[in-house]
C-alpha cells in the first residue's frame, strides 16, 4: 500500500496524529524503530490540564479541547482514562484560578501558601498507548519498524510527512533547538490513595503522585539537558522523601520500579511540515492539499496533554 501519509514516530502524537488521519480516510504508516511502550511517552505522568490560558487563545483552545476530550475518554473502557479529585498546590501565594475551588489552610501541608482543588484526567499512559494502537489499527493504519533516515528519502514513499519523532526530530530535521527534560519516577503500589497532588512550579524538582488502581506514580523533576536514561539513586530517595511529607501513607507502599524519561523541550513550536522540509533541503508545494503540522505536547508549567483523537477538525482527506 502506498501511503498518503507517513508519520514519523509511534508514540502518543505520532498515534494521535496517526489516528485522527486514518480516521478522516486517508491510508497512514507510521514509523518507528521501538513499540510505543519504549518510548518518552510511556513514562509521562500523565495529567491533563488544568487548562489555564485563556480560551480564546490558541493555547487555551488546545487546552480546553484536550480537557474535553480525556474527560470524555474517562468514561469508555480500556483508554486507561480515569478522572481523580486533588490539589494543585505552590508554596507561594498566586493569582485565582478561574473556576477552581481554592484550598482551605486545613488542606494544605506544611510549607505549602495556597492552592486549587480539581478533578482532572489522569491518564495511565501504557494503556493508553495500547488503545490508541487499536484505533489506528481498526481505522486501517500501518505500522513499520523502522528508523527514518531523513525525511527527504521519504518523499520517494509518499508526498505527505508528520514528523512526531519527539526527542528524535533534533537529528532528522536536524534542529538543534531541541534538547531532553530529564524526569525521573518512583513507582509504588497504591497504600489507598484516591487523590492526586502537585506542586507548582515545576523544576528543578517538586512534591508529586498520581493515583492509579493499583498503583502510584511519584514525582517530579526536571534537569534541563541531562540525557542520561538510568534512575538516579539520590534523585529516588528525594522524591520519596518530599510526597511523603506530604502523605505519610506513601512510606508503607512498597516501591515497584523507577522510570525515567527525556522529555522533547522546547520542541518544534507548531512549524509547518513545508518548514521543516524546506529546513532539510526538500522542495514542497506552496500550498500543500493537507496541512500537516508539528505538535508540541508538553505544557511549560501545569502539563497537559494537548490535541487528542476527535479535536483534529482540522484534518482533510485531500483530493486525489
Ligand atoms: C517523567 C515525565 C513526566 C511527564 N508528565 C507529563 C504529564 O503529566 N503531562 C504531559 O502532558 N506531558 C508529560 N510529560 C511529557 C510527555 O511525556 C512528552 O511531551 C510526550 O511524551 C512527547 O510525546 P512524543 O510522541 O512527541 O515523543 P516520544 O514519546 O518521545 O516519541 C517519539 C517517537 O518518535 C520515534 N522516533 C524518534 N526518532 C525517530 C526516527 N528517526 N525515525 C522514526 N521514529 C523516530 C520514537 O521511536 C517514538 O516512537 C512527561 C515526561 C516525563 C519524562
């Protein structure tokens, strides 16, 4: 099958980007040299939102459509989509936000000045990678293990590319603005948590957990160009340390593993494909029949996850 497109990256944008494709009609590939399940994207936390940019703002549009969305996908089976209740916390005092309901002093730990309650997505990100797989499987995508060279020898495959290679486009594009967001994990079981919390602002390392099922994600941190992808002893025992300050329940869970993940920052901020192409010395059309972009999917402070299966009107099988 010749692609009318082919999207460099299997993970969450590569998937989503690939879905919200093969879902419009058009016949997707997608390529990478690992499964979604080794990638930056298994290891996220995963919150979504809270969407605070203005909503008549690009920005806040994508928040507040990301936020629709996961909300939505917390109530169908098998996306690992769950809506919890918790605090958004800083230990300085900072602005309201609009429609969030303020913490009393009572809920706030030590240390911490004010803070915000408030049920969001929390996303169980290896599930949720399997299920977008099988959308983008039943809507008649493709899927190649293969490491893309460069995207110009893709134009000999198909006139259409979405480079989502994350961390990746830094040597394919090439664009040296990318770098790695080192973040690092402890994963326990779950001591019978149902609520999350977070610290605000985030980095270089802050007071963080995300309940599951049947297990708790701990965080964060944030080393700025440290690529290293080994659990770092040291930064472990923090992490532990500064969310069982905040619940002391956490120091009977038993840990399970540590995770790390380099997260693509600042990443290509919505470039169009001809753009990075003409970056690599390949010609495009001026007006190209579908307008193919680069997805930043990280937030700068609280994370959200942007531009999920269904919000992609934008997309348009071309005319062939
Ligand atoms: C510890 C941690 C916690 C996080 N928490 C959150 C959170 O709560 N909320 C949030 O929104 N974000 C969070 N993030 C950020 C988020 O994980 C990333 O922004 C996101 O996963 C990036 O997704 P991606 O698909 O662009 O890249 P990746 O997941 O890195 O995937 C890149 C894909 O491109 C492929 N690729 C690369 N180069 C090539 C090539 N040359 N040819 C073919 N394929 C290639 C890879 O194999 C992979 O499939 C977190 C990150 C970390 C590390």
């Amino acid at each position: 099958m010749r692609p009318d497109v082919v999207v460099v990256g299997a993970s969450v944008i590569g998937l989503t980007t690939g879905v919200c494709l093969a879902e419009a009609g058009l016949k997707v590939r997608l390529q990478s040299p690992v499964p979604p399940s080794a990638t930056t994207s298994a290891v996220a936390s995963a919150m979504a939102g809270p969407a605070v940019a203005p909503a008549g703002e690009r920005a806040g549009r994508h928040e507040w459509a990301g936020l629709a969305e996961f909300t939505a996908l917390a109530g169908v089976a098998g996306t690992g989509v769950t809506l919890r209740r918790g605090r958004l916390v800083s230990r300085e005092q900072g602005p309201p936000l609009p429609g969030m309901q303020a913490c009393a002093p009572g809920d706030l730990p030590p240390g911490f000045a004010a803070g915000f309650w408030a049920t969001l997505p929390l996303v169980d990100m290896p599930v949720y990678l399997g299920y977008l797989a099988g959308r983008l499987a039943a809507a008649g995508g493709e899927f190649e293990y293969a490491k893309t060279r460069s995207l110009a020898g893709l134009t000999a495959v198909t006139p259409l590319v979405a480079n989502c290679a994350g961390l990746g486009a830094r040597e394919l594009v090439p664009d040296p603005a990318v770098t790695a967001a080192r973040g690092q994990h402890v994963v326990t079981d779950n001591p019978g948590l149902e609520e999350f919390f977070i610290e605000a602002p985030l980095g270089p390392a802050w007071a963080a957990y995300w309940p599951y099922p049947g297990h708790v994600v701990l965080g964060g941190t944030w080393v700025s160009g440290d690529e290293r992808t080994e659990p770092d002893d040291a930064a472990a025992g923090q992490i532990l340390r500064r969310c069982i300050r905040v619940e002391p329940r956490l120091a009977q869970a038993r840990v399970r593993g540590h995770q790390v993940g380099l997260r693509p920052w600042p990443g290509l901020t919505f470039p169009s494909v001809p753009q990075c192409c003409r970056q690599a010395g390949i010609r495009v059309p001026a007006r190209p029949p579908v307008p193919i972009r680069t997805i930043r999917w990280a937030g700068p402070r609280w994370s959200s996850l942007r531009c999920p299966p269904g919000t992609c009107g934008r997309w348009r099988t071309p005319a062939r």
